[in-house]
C-alpha cells in the first residue's frame, strides 16, 4: 500500500506537520497541497505542467480492514491521508493518492527484504493483477472529491534467473508489489490494461480532470 516509490530527499517545498500553510496570496493563484511523500507523483505531475506549492505527506495507519477489498483501501487510505493532512491547510487544492498491488483479493505492501520481493515475483510471474490508486482532492471550499482508478497488468514467467537479477538491482526495495513499471521492471511486463501513469502511482487522466472541473487551471499559465 502506499507510495510507489521511496520517500524523497528535500525538495523544499515541503511542509512541517503541525503547521498551516499560508492561504495563496489571491483568487488567481491557487495554491496546491501535495499529501504524498512520493517524488514519482510529484514528477507526473510536472509531467501535465502542474508543480504542487507544498508537499505535506500524512502519516496514518494504512493497516487494511478485515476483508477490506484492495480497490475499497486504496480510496479508503487516499480518503484518510487527505483528511489528515486538511487540518494542517487552509483555502488550498488538497491532494492525496494511495496505491495497492493486488492479485485477486490480496493487497502486496511495499517490499522491504529481499524474501519478500521475491516471494512477490513470483506470485506475480506468469499471471494479471490488479493495481489500484484511490485519489482524492479537497477544494479550498472544502469539498471532497475521490475517486478510484484499476490498472490491469499481466507479468511475462520469470525464471530464477531473471528474479534474481531484478532482485539485485535493488529497485524492488519500498515498491507496493515489488517492482516499479518505469525502471528495470518493464522488461518483465507483458501487456497493461488501462492507464500506465496508474501504475507508476498517480492517474493522470483522471486527476487532471477532477482538478480542472473543480476550478484549478490545468492549461492557463499560473503565476
């Protein structure tokens, strides 16, 4: 569950908990919160032109439910972190997201030995799973708005060799699933249904239009 990605170094613009952040200084300049410690999301943001003013990660419990269903925690979770992180802002565009690796009704966290991103491998070789990204987005009004994005994914069979090799490289470690699409890992996919920026950690598609359609420019020029 969680970010894609491992947490990033300074980028300075992030903000220190427990402390509101300062309304945008006019209507014309929305000011945007980014609820994600990940630094892929922040870069397919840039990638559509939009650079978050802070970067403000929740810390919450992203223990899944009993029977929780891994598409319902990643929108429960995105849901959370949101509304963890609005208490510290005020009149901002709030965003947060949660990614989950699935393979049936079993959520993948994110790989922290190496027995355990093997382990991942090879449930995933050979076969389609799922990944799941629950975004919501708070309006300086204070309207909440989420939504719930599926990827499907279907791995190559990885023999020993190749699981050992990706192993190695050390780009498994801290990744929901235990890979990551756009490194080393895209040699190992076969085929993906749906949204690719998904399955990196944020759906581009449907953020930009969930910002857009709630009043923050996407194409305008911003100040």
């Amino acid at each position: 569950m969680g970010d894609r990605t491992d947490l990033p170094k300074s980028t300075g613009m992030v903000a220190e908990r427990g402390r509101q952040t300062a309304p945008p200084s006019s209507p014309s300049q929305p000011f945007l919160v980014l609820a994600s410690a990940s630094p892929r999301r922040l870069a397919l943001l840039e990638q559509i032109g939009i650079k978050p003013d802070s970067v403000d990660p929740a810390d919450i419990d992203e223990t899944p439910l009993a029977k929780e269903r891994p598409r319902d925690l990643a929108l429960r979770l995105a849901c959370e972190k949101a509304a963890a992180v609005a208490e510290r802002h005020e009149n901002v565009f709030l965003l947060s997201a949660d990614t989950v690796v699935a393979v049936g009704r079993r959520a993948l966290g994110k790989a922290d030995t190496e027995d355990e991103a093997r382990a991942y491998l090879s449930l995933l070789s050979g076969r389609r799973h799922q990944v799941h990204t629950g975004v919501t987005l708070i309006t300086p009004a204070g309207k909440a708005i989420s939504r719930a994005v599926s990827t499907a994914v279907i791995f190559k069979s990885l023999d020993i060799f190749e699981i050992n090799a990706y192993i190695a490289s050390g780009e498994w470690y801290g990744k929901a699933g235990a890979y990551a699409i756009q490194g080393l890992a895209a040699a190992l996919i076969r085929q993906i249904q749906g949204s690719y920026s998904n399955v990196v950690g944020l759906p581009l598609f449907e953020v930009s239009n969930m910002l857009q359609g709630n009043g923050f420019p996407i194409w305008a020029g911003r100040d």
